[in-house]
C-alpha cells in the first residue's frame, strides 16, 4: 500500500509502498477515503525533521540532556547507537482522516462492521496511508450525508471542541480567537454554534474574511496599532474586556499571550491550543487574576493509553466528553441536515490524490500559495491483496535462516545491527506491526522480505529460526508458535508473564525438535564470565549483591501494564535473576521480596532474596528512585576470603589475599553480541542449545515467584 513516510533524520518526505498492516484485537481495519493535512502542526513536524541534528538539539533540549546522561552512564558508542536508531525510524504523517471499515478485530463484534464508514483519529494511526488499524475510541461512524472529504476534518474539529469546552464559555459571553488558520476557524464556527460572540485577530486579512464567513461577530489585523485592537474589544465588550481568549497560533514567540493579557477582562479565562511561545507576561496576568488552561489535544482520553490502545472507557458520569464523544459530535454538526452546522468545505482550499501527496506537502511546507485545508484523497487507489512484498528470487540459503518479529528501538539499536555483520546469517523476512517500520528496517538491514503477517514467518519453510523483539505479552505465544512450526527461538525477556504461559512455552517445546533461548545477556558480558571463571577457585558458598539504579518510567508506559508488560519485574528484575543463577552456578530452591511502600506506586522498589542448592544467596536491590547520573548496575560476589566487584559492565576490581587488582574498560559490554553469536551459531552448527532450557525455565519460574511473594507476603518454594 502507499503512505507517506519522513525521516526524522534527514528531514526527506515521499510516498512509500509498504505492507499493508494487520488488525487485531480492539481495533479495526479502514481503508481510507481521505485525510487531512493539518497545515499548522505538520508543517512544524516536517519543519523540526528537516533541521539538522544541531538544529534539533537548540528546538529540543530536554532530550539533549537525556542523551548526555545517557552518555555518562552506559558509554558513548551504546548512546549513538540507541540515537541513530530513533533517528532511522521512520515517521508516519497523518492523524485526521476517514474511510470503510474493511475488517473488524476481535472484541468488537456488533460495534462496528464491514462496510461502516468511519472518521478516525490518531497521530501515528491515522496516518496519510490506503490502510490503518484504528483502536475502537479513535474511530467515530460518520452520518450517511457527511462526506468522506467532510468527515476527514474529524479530528482537527474535536481539538477545536475541546478547546472550546476549556475556555468554558456561553451564551453571549465574548471570546476572542488569536489566530485564524485552520484551526482557529473550526473554533470560531463552534463558539458561534455555541451562541459565543467571536473577534478574530490575525495577520492575514483573508482569512479574517474567511472567520466572519465561520461565525466570527468582529475582526481586527494584528498589522495595526495595539490602541486601536484595545479600542475595538472596548467596543464590543462595552469596555469590560473579552471573557475568554482561545490561543490558536502557531508562533515562535509569547506575543499571543502579551495580546491575551491585554484584551482579556478581570478573571477572564485564557486557553492555549496552539504551539506559541509560552513566556506570560506577568504583571497583566497577575492584576487581572487571569486563568490559563492548556488545553489536551482531542479530550479526555488523550495520551491515557488504557482508554486509547485498550478501548477502557471512563464513566459517563464523571467524564461525559471523551476524544471519542467530541469527534461523534463533530461529525454531527458537520451533517448539512443540521440548521446551524459545521462547515468544513468552506475551509478546504486544496485537494490532491495520494499519489501527488509530496506536492500536497511543498504547498504547506512552502510559501508560494496560501492554503488552508488541504485533502488528500484515496479514491482511484485499490487495495491491495497481499499484506507482504514479493520474495526475490534466491539460490538455496543454509546457516541460520532468519525471521525477525518485532523492530523497536531496541531491536534497531542492539540486535539487528549485531545480527547484519554475522556473516553465517541470512536476513530473511521482518515483521512488525506497522508496514513503514517493517520497510524501512528492511532497506536499512538488508532482509529479503517485510511484512506486517506474523504469520509470514511461521509458514515459511526456508526460515528456520525466530527472533522475538515484540511488546512482552506476546513472547511466550510467538515463541510457542514458533516452536511448534520447527524453528530455532531466540525470544527476548520475559519469556512468560505468568506459569501459564511458562507452561505453555513448555508444551511447545515437547512437541518440537528446535530448541529456544531467551534474550538474558548479562550472562554473557566479558565482566560475568570473569566472575564465573573466578569463582571456580572458590568451591563453597557464594553471596552475590546485584543493585540496580533502574531509573524512573512513567506510570502510563506500556512497560507497567499488567496485560501488555507486566511491569519491571518481569520485565528487566528477571535479567538479574538469570544473572544470579549464572554466577552461582547452582538450582534456585526459594524467593522471597519485600517492596517499597511508595504512594500512589507500583512495586518498583524491592528487595529480593534468593536461596540456592548449594547454600549459597543472592540479594537483588532494585529501584526506580535513584538518579541516573550514577552508575545502573553494580554486581558484588564475596565467596572463600574474596571479593569480586563489577560497575555498570565497566570495570572489574578483585580483593583477596591481601591484593587489589582492577581492570577497567572505556566499552559497555553487556554481552548483546555474544549472545546473540552463540545462538546463531548453535543453529548452523547442528542444534544444541547454547544455554539448558530447563535453566531458562527455572529463571522465569523464579522471576514470577517475585510476584507471588509480594502478593502473598511469604518466601515462595520452587520445588
């Protein structure tokens, strides 16, 4: 299918063939009709990729300081490599746009059907692309006399509802609207339906023309004297002031704010929809008591990905306006069986086919035109049937075969640029869930093939092993699939987020001739075999000290979801688990974890203690409430008199009889490389499994008896 796809690193905008992607659960299929091209807010996505890496440090500073620290902690090759992989990702367009629903996910049978149309929402989802896989609360019917041209302005018209729910305005009260693009006319035309009395202020005199035509009661251009703007709001306020001011220009000053705070009554409520400058100025806001919302997007829903990505919904009663509800009501109003509706057509000034989507662009980016609306339509484009590109023919491949399921940021910055320069393995097919992601990796890695069908990897004969790099529920199921399909697994952590799916990993494995490996490769680090290899001197009793700085994720990443992550126990506690049972070599017998008490978190902070056969223990301490300008990890192993100490896979200190030895490395080596060599090799050398599978098992078994412990408040016995 065709989308439109920019690099974030060079800036370079074009119309790409990628596979088409899949539906799944909680969301359907659309094929798209037409989409909307968002003057104001993509003109500044495409403006920040075209800048040049400086450029994009001076716009974005935050995440300069997050790449630094990074640096400082993990080491300068570890920190490109993670930067020029976010770099490399290829960015979507697109957010507002409308189509028919071509197939409908599971858990949404009788809420939508085939055939439906359908406006839906969504940066990164609703892109400029034939196909979207939409989650249920971005999608909205569209009204049989609304046109897919009208209903593409869906989402940009439920930004201008919600703001104009913010400013919190009514019948008769006087708003003023700094800033009459696209979607400071949507705003005016709703504030006008909402019986608000609208001025409209802005440089351009045409499109203050255009606002009078919206609903707008009076204009004023900013090119004039600031004591004749005063006079006019004196005049139509009857020297009182607006009551409220709707910020919705796109400025790289705070000059909106500067006119907010002049025309803007005592207490009057000022609300910013717009990307301006946000210096206030202080003495106007401050005397007249004045009140600043931000306003979120679409509505309530917004960046909450519970109620996006897995169709939760609030109770009405104590949110009766969801993104959803505001795109539905859009809609509505823009039905020409209304008395007073939203008129969109009047706000469309061009209109292109998809294929001349990159001249769609030099006209907003440019400015040898003006615009405002500007449609994309998809009307001469047929869908396509396969959901991958055609295989390229190829003499017969031997060695390690692979299928890649999965290419995030860490699978672009740690795993395939390790896999591309092992000469024993062919590339052979990537799949992700987005078609341009899959493409682009493709180019970028060289594999033969790119699709968006897991199923793809599974059935063909010529792949004979699977890398698993997808979000952790899926590990235990792709990886059984896998499995039972004959091929070699190597899956990322956790293998499983619960003994179900532990159990179920091991029925596959039963009814398999392969084996499978899970991505622990701290065990593999240069540093953990030096340990390993030191502490065959010293026969007896071992206790091992594993801190962990973790560093702090937010509450809403997709990481402490219990049904999609499974939280940071199990999903990076358990590299530390593995770790301990490689360096003491011996069978965890029992777990037992305390955690923190911390209002309104989760179990983050813990401690645990692990017993082992031999006698031997092992502490792990683990916390998200540290800083990471210190070191991540620190590893300590005191056995027979001595002590052996290892920081953040950077240096190597050993104490015994009565010396102090110390090796130090500039390089992070957390044992990525090797691990992965190992397994590859283990696949062309005939099949033996690098690590006992029944080791891998028992790590995960322990991991989940962390949580046991935690729910149950008891140490938890393995056998």
């Amino acid at each position: 299918m065709k989308q439109v796809i920019q690099s974030t690193r060079t800036g370079k905008l074009s119309l790409k063939e990628v596979p088409e992607p899949c539906v799944k659960a909680g969301s359907i299929l659309v094929s798209t009709k037409a989409s909307l091209i968002s003057a104001g807010t993509e003109r500044m996505v495409v403006e920040f990729a075209r800048k040049s890496l400086a450029g994009k440090a001076r716009e974005r500073p935050d995440l300069v300081k997050k790449v630094l620290n990074k640096t400082k902690r993990d080491g300068v090759a570890a920190t490109i490599r993670a930067v020029l992989a976010q770099l490399d990702e290829p960015l979507p367009l697109g957010y507002s746009a409308a189509g028919d629903v071509v197939s409908v996910g599971e858990g949404l049978e009788g809420s939508f059907h085939v055939g439906q149309r359908v406006a839906i929402a969504g940066a990164g989802l609703a892109n400029h692309a034939e196909l979207n896989v939409i989650p249920a609360n971005l999608a909205a019917p569209i009204p049989d006399d609304v046109t897919y041209d009208e209903a593409c302005f869906g989402t940009l018209s439920s930004i201008a509802m919600h703001a104009v729910r913010n400013v919190d305005q009514s019948l008769g009260d006087l708003v003023a609207v700094v800033g009459s693009g696209l979607l400071g006319q949507l705003i005016i035309c709703l504030l006008n339906l909402s019986g608000v009395r609208v001025l409209a202020l802005d440089y351009n005199i045409s499109r203050l023309d255009l606002a009078l035509q919206m609903g707008a009661e009076a204009t004023f251009d900013l090119n004039g004297k600031r004591e004749d703007m005063e006079a006019t709001v004196t005049a139509i306020s009857n020297g009182r002031g607006m009551d409220g001011v709707i910020i919705s220009a796109a400025s790289k000053t705070s000059e909106p704010f500067q006119i907010a705070g002049t025309i803007a009554r005592d207490r009057a409520r000022v609300c910013l929809v717009g990307m301006t400058g946000t210096e206030i100025p202080f003495r106007e806001f401050m005397q007249k008591e004045l009140s600043i919302v931000v306003s979120r997007s679409y509505g309530p829903g917004r960046y909450d990905n519970d109620f996006e990505s897995r169709g939760i919904k609030y109770p009405e009663g104590w949110v009766r306006w969801t993104e959803t509800d505001n795109l539905s009501e859009c809609l509505r109003l823009m039905s020409p069986s209304q008395k007073k509706r939203l008129n969109v057509g009047a706000l469309t000034s061009h209109k292109f086919q998809i294929k001349d989507a990159e001249k769609a662009y030099e006209l907003v980016t440019g400015a040898s035109e003006s615009h405002l609306g500007v449609v994309l339509s998809y009307s001469e484009n047929k869908q396509q049937k396969a959901t991958s590109f055609p295989m390229p023919k190829h003499n017969k491949i031997t060695g390690c075969v692979l299928g890649v399921i999965g290419a995030g940021n860490f699978a672009r910055s740690i795993l395939l640029p390790q896999l591309k320069k092992m000469s024993d393995v062919t590339l052979h097919t990537v799949a992700t869930q987005s078609g341009a992601s899959a493409e682009r990796t493709k180019v970028d890695f060289g594999f033969l093939h790119a699709t968006t069908d897991m199923d793809v990897i599974f059935k063909n004969p010529e792949i004979n092993a699977v890398i698993i790099a997808t979000r952790h529920n899926s590990h235990a199921d792709f990886c059984t699939r896998a499995l039972m399909a004959e091929k070699f697994v190597y899956v990322e952590k956790p293998l499983a987020l619960s003994r179900d799916e532990v159990n179920h990993v091991i029925d596959g494995r039963n009814q398999s001739t392969k084996f499978f490996q899970v991505g622990f490769n701290r065990r593999y680090a240069p540093f953990s075999q030096m340990i390993r290899d030191h502490l065959k001197y010293h026969k007896g009793t071992k206790f091992v000290l594993l801190r962990i700085n973790a560093g702090h994720i937010p509450a809403e990443n997709w990481v402490h979801a219990a049904d999609e992550g499974g939280g940071r126990i199990l999903g990076e506690v358990c590299h530390f688990v593995d770790l301990a049972r490689y360096l003491v070599d011996s069978p965890i017998l029992s777990v037992q974890a305390d955690a923190a008490k911390i209002s309104g978190g989760g179990c983050d902070d813990l401690n645990v203690a692990l017993r082992f056969a031999d006698g031997s223990l092992a502490t792990i301490v683990y916390t998200g409430l540290g800083n990471n300008l210190y070191s991540k990890e620190l590893i300590e192993v005191y056995s027979g008199g001595s002590v052996v100490c290892v920081e953040n896979f950077k240096s190597f200190t050993v104490a015994e009889h009565g010396k102090l030895r110390k090796k130090s490395s500039n390089t992070q080596d957390k044992g990525f490389k090797t691990a992965l060599k190992n397994f590859v090799s283990s696949v062309s050398n005939g099949g033996v499994a690098p690590v006992n599978e029944s080791e891998l098992i028992e790590t995960s078994l322990a991991t989940i008896a962390i949580m046991e412990s935690l729910r149950e408040g008891r140490r938890i016995e393995l056998s």
